[in-house]
C-alpha cells in the first residue's frame, strides 16, 4: 500500500476551496500520489452547525521522498491542516495524528521517524 495522509480544509472560512483543492491536487500529482478522494463531515446541533470540514485523503507509494516533498509543501499553506499520516503495508502504522495520540518515534523505522520529523 504505502503512506497516507488526510487533510482537511475548513468549508465555513470561506475563501476559494475550490481552488485550495486543485492546489493539493496539483501538488500530489507532482509527487506521484496513487489515489484520492474526498469527504465532507458536518456536525451540529438544532440548526447550528458546529464543524463543516472537508476531509481529502491522499495515497502515496512506499518510496517516503514523495510522502516528505509533499508534506513540505502542504505545511506552506494556512488554510489546510494535517489530520493524520499513517503507512499501510498489511500492518498499519499511525505516524502523526493532529488530536490525541502521542507517537513513540523510538519504536519506528528509520524511513518512518523521516516522515514523522519532517511533521514536526
């Protein structure tokens, strides 16, 4: 499988999200990404809603200099955030998750601790 990443553009700050998309898009085609698609997640209450985000998830191969390039550029931009990175390859591996978990960077990889240090 190899690496993937969810990022998230917040759909109630306006501004061109079209264009925010065709960007990641643009930037993921660049660094050879093998798959994406989209979600919307909306919650509230009585008429008042609370979270509209939109969440894109993106595949990338095993090889961590396409995952790395990418980060790098993504973080340039303000209005979207890194959800999660994770590498999948029958056994998954969560390597930075923006809520919660902290990750024990001793217990990975030397390719994975790349990706991780480059988060932060």
């Amino acid at each position: 499988m190899g690496y993937r990443i969810e990022l998230s553009i917040n759909l109630r700050h306006g501004g061109n999200i079209m264009y925010e998309k065709e960007r990641i898009i643009d930037y993921a085609e660049k660094n050879n990404y093998e798959m994406c698609f989209e979600n919307i997640e909306i919650s509230g209450r009585r008429k008042v809603v609370y979270k509209n985000i939109s969440v894109i998830t993106l595949l990338f191969p095993e090889d961590e200099k396409f995952i790395i390039n990418f980060i790098k550029k993504i973080k340039c931009i303000k209005t979207i955030t890194i959800e999660t990175v994770s590498y999948d390859n029958c056994i998954f591996h969560l390597l930075y998750s923006k809520k919660g978990k902290k990750i024990d960077l001793h217990k990975l990889s030397s390719q994975d601790k790349a990706v991780a240090l480059c988060l932060k």
